[in-house]
C-alpha cells in the first residue's frame, strides 16, 4: 500500500468514526458550541485567550528548554558512612564470637586485624582504658577511655571533613567487659553533578510578547471590522445617509452594523418624507395661493361693480350677485376640498369602520346620483354577483370615494353615452370598477391622476374644473383602509378600480 493509499484510508477511518453514532453527542455537543462560539463575541474572546494561552504556554516550555544549559558541579565527599560501617562489622564479629574467645585467644584477633589498613586503628581496652588488643598501627598502651567517649562519632554528625572520627562500642570478650574502639580516616572523593540553569525571565517575557502577537493576529480580523464600523458611522454623522456597512459573521458586532444600517435609512427616509412633507407644503401653498386667488378676484370684481353702482338695471345687478355667489361657492367647495386633503394626511386620524355590504352600498349610491346621470345623457349599467360581499370601512368617507370617481366619470364621458359600475370578488378582495368612454389619456397623464391640484386639462381651472384634489383625497382614503386604487386607459375607454380586503363571502 503506497503512502496516499495510506493517508485516504486513515483519512476515511477518522470520517467513520466522526460520522458514527457512538461520535453522535460529542458532534452535537461542538456543533452547538460552534454556533455559541460564532454568535457570541464574549465566547468568541474566550476561544482566542484560550488559544493564545495554550501556545503561549507550549513556546515558554520550549524556549526554556532553548535557552537552558547543562552546568556541571564538582564537590569533594568523605566516606564516613563506611567507615562506621567498617566499625559496625567488626563489632558483629567480636559479639558472634563473644563466648567462643577469651582474651588470650590471640589467633581470632590476629585474624580481625589482619586486613586492616594503614590508616584503620583498632582497639580492644578493658574498663579503664587499658590497651589489651590493638592493631598493628596502633601504638598506645593505654588511653583515656573517658577522653575517646567525649570525642567519639557514635552520635554526632560527620562535621569535621578529612579528620580521623573514632567509634566506641562496649562488648564482652569471654567473661571480661571491654571497650572496642575503631579509628579511620576518610577517603576523599570528588562527584559531579550536572544540572541545568534557565534563563526563565527571558523566557518569560518572550511568552508575553508571543501571546501579544497571536491576540493581536487572531483578532485582527475583528478589529478590522470595528475600524469599518466606526468609518461608516463617521461618514453616517457627516451626511452619507446612503452609506451601507457590510454586514458579516452572525454575532453581536454584526447586530450593531446592522442596527447601524437600518438607524441610517431611517434617518434617510425620515429627512426625504421631511423634505417631502416640505415640498407638499410649499406646493399646496402656491396652487392654493393661485386657486383662491383667481376666484375671489372675481368676487370683489363683481361685488365692486354692484358696491358702486355700476350695473344698468336691477336685472344686471342680479346677475352679477349670481355670479359672486357662485364663485362664493366654488371657493367653498375648494377650502372643504384643502381642508379634507390635510385632514386625510394627517398620521393620527382615526376610521369609523363597520361592516358593509359593498355592493348595495355602491348601487344605492348610483341610484342617487341617476337624476344627474340623466341630465347628462348617461345611463348606468351595474354588474355584480349575487354573493353578498362584505368589507370593513368607513362608510362616510368611502362615499366621499365613489363620488368623487362617479362625478368624474360623469364629467369627462362622452354624451350620449353610459357609465359602467361592476363589483368582483377574488382571493380575499373585492375590486369596484367604474368605466366611462371618454378623451385618450397618454400613460404620463394616467399616472399623474392621483396627484394633488393635477388636471388632465391644464387650461382648466378652479372655475371651470374641479379643485384638482378629489382624486387625491380619494387614494388617501382607500389607503387608509389597506386598499389600491389606479386607473386604467384603453383606447377611449377610462376605467377607475378601488381595491378593497373583503371580510366574507356568502349569500
């Protein structure tokens, strides 16, 4: 088997054995610890101090060992324990032998002494000191046995290094009590020992600045990121609303890029409805400035002539009262018209809501308006299920919707011609739809319908059209009530929906 052979076989072993179910909890275990590793930046610190402490702690063993040397120490010795031993061993002799031996047995002592040294000296005295035996290197006659005790070894610790140590010991020679005393001068020996020195504080130091750098490398990555936050927020609190920061790993420092993210396009989105809210305003001063302007000009006009006098008879005097008064009134309708638009966009306003049938709410207001349908030559053609579909609205308001699209298609269609009302429901809506033949209208108009003070025809005005706010004012109530309204032009055919979320179906 060759070496790759080798290496794909162990390679898959260790995959069994991870994959088996005897691994099962301990895969799980490091699993969940993985993600906690990857979703907490706390544990994530722990990880990399762990790590940096257990290669920092595997470098010191080995830059101690480095930087460690062998010294070799070299120290003089004396044997004294041999030679108390030495002393031990003939005093076994003499006390194994005791009652064999008598003092005039010169044969055993001859043979004890024998092997003795030079430098060994041994004694054999009676009680008082008297020498009765000795070795050959002895030359006393007699000592003071009182004077040998008082410096004998027996007891004490071997503090005299190179000195002669004498040991004394009382034994029984037949029926005679002796002294046995052995002398010896130790032997000097030199040992070596080796061992090692370690530079340990270096070591040490070096430790910390290993541990420095790898917390420094392992989370560089991180700090990185840090920098980047702190950039983007620096060009967010300089203007750079549409600054984005990316968005990466799945723990706490990600949480607050994206909650930086999403402050900013708040922030953005907040100062752009701001600047609209701005523009709104700006604009709806300036064409109500214009709209009420042009009326009421007309008024004074009219109301000065009659002020003074300035008319031929009382019949043209009427005439231009009737005229002031239906400016008067056109100015009225514009004002309630400004008024409910401002009303509408205003966040706070609250909807009466009840369930209503649509489709004998929409029929019954056709048939209300039948009178001016027929005086403009239209007829009202009305298509609807005969499930009865109910919706969840603001009846008062929504009025103010269907009549405004109604008067509209009134308005704008051609006479002789009808008008088409049909109510479908589907999927959980209803849509209304009203449909008139009229004037073409480019998609660039269709799309401009729902703007405030917008006229499909320019040259009209305040006087001769309508407040240009009806349509406005109707798609802000459909989508106060969650719904859609558009409009639709097909050729000459004009067609307006409003799409609404339908509370049930039944008959």
């Amino acid at each position: 088997m060759t070496n790759k052979n080798k290496e794909g076989f162990i390679r898959r072993i260790i995959i069994r054995i991870y994959r088996s179910r005897i691994f099962n909890p301990i895969r799980k275990h490091l699993e969940k610890l993985r993600i906690r590793i990857e979703k907490s930046i706390r544990f994530e610190l722990m990880v990399v101090v762990a790590i940096c402490f257990l290669i920092s702690s595997m470098f010191y063993g080995f830059s101690n060992r480095v930087m460690s040397k062998e010294v070799s120490q070299s120290e003089i010795t004396y044997n004294y324990s041999a030679i108390k031993n030495a002393a031990k061993n003939y005093v076994e002799r003499i006390k194994s032998e005791e009652e064999n031996i008598t003092l005039e047995n010169d044969e055993f002592f001859t043979d004890l002494f024998i092997n003795m040294g030079n430098s060994e000296k041994a004694y054999l005295t009676d009680l008082d000191g008297q020498v009765v035996k000795k070795s050959s290197s002895v030359v006393e006659d007699k000592i003071d046995i009182f004077s040998v005790m008082a410096n004998t070894s027996n007891f004490e610790q071997e503090t005299n290094m190179g000195k002669e140590v004498k040991y004394v010991y009382p034994v029984t020679v037949g029926d005679t009590k002796c002294y046995f005393i052995y002398s010896d001068t130790p032997t000097a020996h030199i040992e070596y020992t080796n061992y090692s020195v370690t530079n340990s504080f270096f070591a040490q130091i070096l430790t910390c600045i290993v541990f420095i750098v790898l917390f420094i490398i392992i989370t560089n990555k991180k700090m990185k990121y840090l920098d980047e936050i702190a950039l983007g927020l620096k060009n967010i609190a300089n203007g750079d609303l549409d600054y984005h920061i990316e968005e990466s790993g799945t723990d706490e420092i990600r949480n607050i890029a994206a909650n930086i993210n999403y402050m900013s396009k708040e922030i953005n989105r907040k100062i752009i409805a701001q600047r609209r809210a701005e523009k709104t305003k700006t604009d709806l001063i300036t064409n109500v400035s214009h709209d009420l302007r042009t009326p009421l000009t007309s008024i004074m006009g009219y109301i000065g002539l009659v002020r003074e006098g300035r008319y031929e008879d009382e019949i043209t005097m009427k005439e231009y009262l009737n005229i002031a008064f239906n400016k008067s009134e056109k100015l009225r309708i514009l004002i309630e018209d400004l008024f409910e638009y401002t009303k509408l966009n205003n966040e706070g306003i609250k909807l009466n809501k009840s369930e209503v049938n649509i489709s004998e709410f929409i029929f019954q207001l056709t048939e209300e308006l039948t009178p001016l349908f027929e005086e403009n030559g239209l007829s009202i053609i009305k298509s609807a299920s005969e499930d009865k579909v109910i919706v969840n609205v603001d009846s008062d308001k929504m009025v103010r919707v269907f009549e405004n699209l109604l008067t509209n298609a009134i308005k704008y269609s051609f006479k002789p011609g009808k008008i088409v009302v049909g109510i479908y429901e589907s999927m959980g809506f209803v849509t209304i739809a009203i449909r008139n033949k009229g004037k073409n209208l480019p998609p660039e108009k269709i799309s401009k319908l729902f703007e405030r003070f917008y006229r499909v025809d320019e040259s009209r005005n305040a006087q001769s059209g309508g407040s240009g706010l009806g349509l406005a004012i109707s798609k802000n109530i459909v989508e106060l009530h969650q719904g859609q309204i558009w409009a639709e032009c097909y050729g000459e055919d004009i067609s307006f929906y409003v799409k609404l979320i339908s509370l049930k179906n039944s008959k």
